[in-house]
C-alpha cells in the first residue's frame, strides 16, 4: 500500500516560492529531479466549529470525492456534516516519497519510522479514507 502524505496548500506555495517545485493543476513537479506528480484535493480537519465528532474526524484526511460520497458540504476552510461543523485545512494528497523530496527531507533507507516522522510546519501523513 503507498504511503500517502498531506500537504496543505501554504507549504507547496512556500516550496514553489523557493524554487523546488511548480504546481499545474493536480500536477505537482519536482524541478530538480524534472518528475511529476498527481495530487489530489484533500482536507484535514483541524477542530470543531459546531457539534460533536461523531464519525470521529477530527486529525483525519479526507479526499474532495470523499466529502461528496459522505454528503458533507464543503467549503474553503469549513466543513459540514449532518449537525456537525468543522474548520478544515486545505491541500492535498500525494506520494510521502514524492513529497519528502520535494521538502529536502531526507530518509534513512529501509527505516519505515522515518517514513512517519516529519518536522513540524511539513506535510504530515494522516488517515486519508
């Protein structure tokens, strides 16, 4: 199974600023070593606005195509739920590895712990159902 990581918006503006990356579309390059990538719309939800968390969301990554099969509306940062609303934060999945690269993180090989530690103010890996 691929290791999936989210990305929010700000860090691949902040990559693109500094001249690794450049994002088309759902196309994310890697200037450096010339290979793209497919991204997908994701958000995570980051706290509770209204209501309880009763399919337990909170910390979670869900896909745009998700949000839709579960009937929540979405928008910008918010997120609707039945009787629940959540602030959300937009951006995007990928392959870690990809990504990893394009953060100048490096990853001891054959260390699958690495594969989940990632410093603060990166993309984190999260459950992306």
């Amino acid at each position: 199974m691929a290791d999936y990581l989210f990305v929010p918006q700000n860090v691949l503006d902040k990559w693109s600023d500094k001249g690794r990356v450049e994002l088309k579309g759902h196309v994310l390059t890697l200037l450096r070593e010339k290979k793209s990538f497919q991204l997908t719309s994701a958000v995570r939800f980051v706290k509770m606005e209204a209501g309880e968390d009763v399919k337990g969301l909170l910390q979670k990554v869900k896909t745009l195509d998700a949000l839709k099969q579960m009937g929540a509306e979405h928008y910008r940062e918010s997120v609707i739920l039945g009787e629940s609303a959540y602030q959300v934060q937009q951006g995007f999945l990928a392959d870690a590895n990809a990504l990893r690269r394009a953060a100048g993180v490096s990853q001891p090989a054959g260390d699958k712990k690495a594969a989940r530690a990632v410093p603060l103010g990166q993309p984190s890996i999260a459950d992306a159902r």
